[in-house]
C-alpha cells in the first residue's frame, strides 16, 4: 500500500530542521570560540544528524527500499493498539514538555537561566519537532481508523462531548457564585506554607501540592485553582457518566440524566466558597459509594483510602467501611441480624489498622507540619491541639432541628432528614449492600454534625452520591424484570 506520507518525508523533514538545530546552536554567543559544553552539544546533535542523513539519502536513492521501510515503521507503530497507546502518551508528554522548555526558556527574565539553558533550546527544538512529525505520521496513516471509529461511534462521541460540555457549564455557574477567590487561593497556598488557617487543615496536601504542580506550568496560583476546580467537576461529571452508561447497557441518555442531575444538585450544595480537598472528597466518594453498591474486592478501597488520606482525614470512613463488610447484616420482621463472617476477619484486622494508622498519621502530620495559622487571632491553634478537628456535634444538632427552620437553612434540614428517609423505604432490605450503604450514610452524616458546620453546604456534597446510585439501582432493578 502506497502512503500520502512515507518515510522518505519524514527524514528529508527531519533533516531540514536539524540543520536549522545546528545553525542555531552555532549563532548562540558564546566567550570567545568554542567551549568544551559547546564542542558536547555539537557532538549530540550531529551524530544523530548523521544517522538520520545516512537514512535519508538512502530513502531518496531507493524508493523500494524506503516503501518497505514505511510499512515496517507502520506495522511496529500503530498495528498493536497498546503499543499505539504507550508511544502516543510519550510522543504527547515529550511535545508538552518540549513547548514548555522552550516557552520557559526563552520568555525567562532571569538571565542566569536564560543563560544556562539557552544552548539546550536547538536540541530541544529538533527534538520536539522530530517527535511532533512522528505523532502527525501516526495521525496520518490512523485517518482511515480514526474517520471509521467516529462514523460507528458518532452517538457515543457526540454524548462525551455533552458530559463535557455539562461539566463546563457545572464549573462555570460554580466558578461565578464563588466569592473571593483570592482568599481561598490563600488559604490552599498557606498548606504549603504550613500556616493553613486552622490546625485541621495542614494534613489536607493533595489539593493544594496539585494546584501547586499546575502552577508550574506558568500560570498563578490562583489561576491553577481555576484550572484544578475544572478538572476535578469534569472527572466527578464523567465517572458518573461512565459508570451509568456501562451498567445501562449503553443507554446515553441515561447517563446524561444522572450527569444534569447530579450537576445540578452539586451547584445547589456549591457555597460561596470551597476548598480543594472539597473537590476530592466528592471524586473519591463518588467512586467509593459505588464500590459499596457493587460490592467491590478489599483492594478498591484500600486504594480509595490511601488517596482520600493524603487528601482529608475523613478517609477513616472508607477504613471504617472495611471494618463494617467484614460483618453479615440481615433485616428480618423481629430485628437485625448482625453476625461475623468467618471469612472476612482479614478484612476486619485490616480497617482496624487503617483506621487506627489513618489516625495516627493524621494528628502526626497536623503536629509535624502546623506552624502557626495565617488567620489573625488564631495564632497556634491551641485550643484544637489535641485533635486539631472542631467538635460542633451540639450546635450543630440546634441548627439542624431548631434554627434552620426559622430561616432558608431549612432546606439543608429538609435534604438531610428527606435523604435518610428515602433511604429507608426505598431500600431492599434482603440486599446488604443496601443496608451497608445507608449505615455508612448514617455515619457520614454524624462526622459532618461532630466536626464540620452543617449549613457549610460544601460538607454535604460527599453525601450526594449515596442519592444517585441508589436511585440508579433502583432503576436497574426496576428494568429487570422487563428484560426477562
């Protein structure tokens, strides 16, 4: 098969801009004639210039030979799908990090950088363009695949670009009701500090060091938290969109349903402001919830716990879980069967230990990493010393019956009281996974009331998953007996 694009143009183009490499790295200004670091520098790119002008001259003088070599490059590229995978995630983390070599380099005021780094940029440069051709060679000769895929997945193609599209629009209307961006900024950033504004807070790393990584692609702080409250919507929208659409026998409009609804439910909770472990927390339990309801192996949410711990503390509830599925519960007309299962005292010993190491890790960072607070008045934070979390277990219990409903925080009453409800007679009662769910739900509830504040709504957005995967397994159930 003859291709648009053969090897033959790829070395003629690869060696035009080696050449341009060359000049360039020759006009660099240097002190007084060529240095030994200059002299290694030629050397590295004339010897690969050689091979790839050897290469070069032989696809022009032997067009055989250099169809040969075309559909031999073509068959070691693209015919394996998972080596296709592999080498396009490398060609693209190599051109992105070649465009911010070169974008650092040359737009650096530093001159001592700028200095040490210029005499990099022709190599850098042949080398990014030289894997650009390769990853637009691959995207050539996959026309016909790609232009195949979207013809006979254009429904599931057009409904991604929805979920997406709704995860844009979720992060835009939170984005907008969130208030002094700036502040919020200060407090992630007093993380890394280790002047966060309360003790409880210095444990809470993952956020905050990932905002701080995407600052390093050259944007502020504070814009990587727009950044990093964008990524986070989109992955809690697309989890939710993917595990509808598989358990939905690829029924799109399904999953778009639960995606609107979720979304808007999570902009109701949205408060005018929320921090980035918030946005975790509601990732990581959304993954978790499900796990409960699909009665996922020990190994998914010990993996849950070690994320959600480098995240926030409240990790222990995924631990605690651990500790609950080790025990065999039945509801009968008299009352509740709670019995070990012999099976699962492996399970048991191992959320004990995360729970009680989850603890002990916890108070050991907040006392390790807490320097001072950044909030005025609160200095060291003696008062929380001993477990750095706030107890609010009693006012919170007096907004949540008595004050909420005298003002519009009766709604966060209304969601609470109407979510335990619903739980308790839309249940299967046979099915422990369901009877599993709402005790963790029940449990999640009472550590928001112990150590949050209640009309914070952000603290509520980890319970919302609870109501959309049970009223997804309703559904499911609902639709099978139809399919018999």
């Amino acid at each position: 098969m003859k291709h648009p694009l053969s090897i033959r143009t790829f070395l003629n183009a690869a060696l035009v801009e080696g050449v341009v490499a060359l000049i360039w790295l020759l006009l660099i200004p240097g002190e007084g004639g060529l240095s030994a670091s200059r002299l290694m520098l030629l050397a590295a790119l004339l010897l690969p210039m050689g091979a790839v002008a050897f290469l070069s001259w032989k696809a022009n003088s032997n067009p055989q030979w250099s169809q040969k070599t075309t559909e031999k490059v073509e068959a070691i590229l693209i015919q394996d799908g998972t080596r296709l995978g592999w080498i396009t995630i490398i060609l693209a983390i190599i051109i992105v990090g070649g465009i911010y070599f070169l974008s650092f380099t040359l737009l650096s005021t530093d001159q001592f950088i700028r200095g040490y780094l210029i005499r990099l940029t022709p190599l850098v440069f042949w080398g990014l363009a030289v894997c650009g051709q390769l990853f637009a060679l691959i995207a050539i000769w996959q026309f016909e695949v790609w232009r195949n895929f979207l013809l006979h997945n254009r429904t599931a193609f057009f409904y991604s670009l929805l979920a997406l599209f709704i995860a844009t629009v979720t992060f835009k209307v939170s984005d907008f009701n969130i208030e002094r961006w700036n502040k919020l900024a200060d407090a992630a950033y007093g993380v890394i500090l280790h002047t966060p504004h309360w003790r409880a807070y210095a444990n809470r790393l993952l956020g905050p060091y990932t905002i701080l990584a995407l600052s390093q692609l050259g944007v502020s702080f504070e814009t990587a938290m727009h950044i990093f409250n964008f990524l986070m919507i989109s992955v809690q929208i697309m989890i939710i969109y993917s595990v509808v659409l598989r358990f939905s026998n690829l029924a799109y409009k399904t999953a778009i349903r639960y995606v609107i609804f979720f979304s808007f439910i999570l902009l109701c909770m949205q408060d005018y402001y929320s921090y980035p472990w918030d946005y975790i927390d509601t990732a990581i339990f959304i993954l978790f919830v499900w796990g409960i309801f699909r009665g996922k192996a020990t190994i998914y949410f010990v993996v849950l716990f070690l994320v959600e711990l480098l995240n926030r503390e409240i990790a222990i509830l995924i631990s605690f879980y651990l500790i609950l599925d080790s025990f065999s519960i039945s509801l009968n007309k008299t009352s509740p069967k709670i019995t070990l299962n012999s099976s699962q005292k492996n399970k048991l010993t191992l959320g004990m230990i995360l729970s009680i190491g989850g603890i002990l890790y916890t108070k050991l960072l907040r006392d390790t990493l807490f320097i001072k607070s950044s909030l005025l008045g609160v200095g060291d934070d003696i008062t929380h010393k001993l477990f750095g979390n706030h107890f609010q277990f009693t006012l919170n219990i007096k907004e949540l019956f008595v004050n909420n409903f005298s003002s519009l925080n009766f709604i966060t009453s209304l969601y609470i009281f109407g979510l335990i409800i619903f739980y308790l007679i839309s249940i299967s009662k046979s099915n422990p996974q369901h009877i599993k769910a709402l005790i963790m739900l029940v449990i999640t509830c009472l550590a928001i009331l112990a150590f949050g504040l209640i009309n914070e709504t952000r603290m509520l957005m980890i319970t919302i998953p609870f109501l959309i995967f049970l009223i997804f397994d309703l559904d499911i159930q609902a639709s099978r007996p139809a399919q018999n």
